[in-house]
C-alpha cells in the first residue's frame, strides 16, 4: 500500500463546477497535509494546506479532513480551464521530517 | 523578489561524468531538500537539510550526494550518473524544519545517455 494514495485520473468537469480531489494516507499520526497544484512542466505550487479536521476554505478552494478515515480532499468551486492542472496531496507523517507526495491527479476543465 | 533557483533548467550528459546541479534560495530559509520526479512515482524526496552543515537523506539517496556549506545553496551531486537517474529534479525549500509549506525551484530536466 502506497503511503499517500490518489486517483491519478484525469478528472474531468465541466467549467463552473466543483471539482471534487481526494486523498488518502496510511500513517494514522500524521498531522500536517498540503495540496499543490502542478502545471505541465512546472514546479509544484503550494495552494492550500489544512492541520486539524474539518474544512479550511481559501477563495475557491477547500481542503478537508477526516483523520479518522485517514482522507483529505481538495474542492475547487466554479472551475476555470486554468486550473486544469495536476494536483498534488502531501502529508508529513509521524517521525519523519520530510513530506510524503501522492502521485498526483490531473484535472481537466472544459470550456 | 523571493525565490528558488536552480541550474541548469536541462542538461544532457553521459553515463559516469560528475555532474553538480545547484540550489539557491533567497528566503533565509532553514529547510531545503531536493526531489525527483518520475511518470507515475511522483515525487520522491533525495535529500534534506535541516541546517548548514546538516543533511540527511531521503527516500531514494543512492547515486547522490549534497552538502550545505552556507544557508542560501544546496547543491545536487552525481558523482557517476547512470540512465536510472534521468529524470526532473527539484529543489525546495521552507522557512524550518517544522514548517513543511514548501516552495519549490523550477526544476532540472536531467537526462543521462
């Protein structure tokens, strides 16, 4: 089982919906939990991250968290083809001092 | 304006010949680390530095090497590189150990023949 999981898509959604990325972790003391978003060719960039359960919103986007089903999810309200993207979850787990990625999921928005 | 740079942005090279591929940052920041990213493993971590003059390694260390003789760099070291080691590799870094909110460097598109 992979320490980070997600769907490596891609998730496609029509422009002006949610988008709607999860994530899944098996370090049960894991604490701290990023979403990057990654253009094609770029470098990962640091969108959102959330520490404690519940939702933490930041424009259009919201993380959630459920520790105890070891799940964090990313929203991206009213889509733009610009946020087609791959997105990335990190988690930084127990004991260790580095973050863990997913693979990531590639989002696509249409037009 | 706050960043992190890295060069080459590409190299291509041959089996064996050292190859240093370095790291600067302008944030004062403590943590830097460095990743390789290939199709369908994401990102995996090399190396990391807590402080000058501490490194540890990461997930993936073998075939490389890092030092950390002042804050700002962090320089990425293949000694011999091989064909395994092509791949895109970033530098990163955050304001302390503690504080996993990475920023990340351009990245390095690295290909050995």
């Amino acid at each position: 089982q992979k320490e980070v999981e997600q769907n490596s898509g891609p998730l496609s959604v029509p422009e002006g919906a949610i988008a709607s990325l999860n994530c899944t972790y098996s370090d049960r003391g894991s604490q701290s939990f990023f979403w990057y978003r990654q253009y094609s060719g770029k470098s990962p960039e640091l969108i959102m991250s959330i520490y404690s359960n519940g939702d933490k919103e930041d424009g259009r986007f919201t993380a959630q968290l459920n520790k105890a089903s070891q799940y964090v999810s990313l929203l991206i309200r009213d889509s733009q083809p610009s946020d087609s993207a791959t997105y990335l979850c990190a988690v930084k787990g127990t004991g260790r001092r580095a973050l863990t990625f997913g693979s990531g999921t590639r989002l696509q928005v249409q037009p | 304006e706050a960043q992190v740079t890295q060069n080459p942005r590409y190299l291509i090279t041959v089996t064996g010949k050292k190859l240093t591929v370095t790291c600067s940052q302008n944030m004062n920041h403590e943590y830097m680390s460095w990743y390789r990213q290939d199709p369908g493993l994401g990102l995996r971590q090399i190396y990391y530095s807590m402080n000058v003059e501490v490194t540890d390694k990461g997930d993936v260390p073998e075939g490389y090497k890092v030092s950390r003789k002042e804050k700002r760099n962090f320089p990425l070291i293949l000694e011999s590189p091989s064909p395994n080691q092509t791949s895109l590799y970033f530098c990163a870094s955050s304001l302390y150990g503690g504080s996993y909110e990475q920023y990340f460097g351009p990245g390095t598109r690295l290909t050995v023949t």
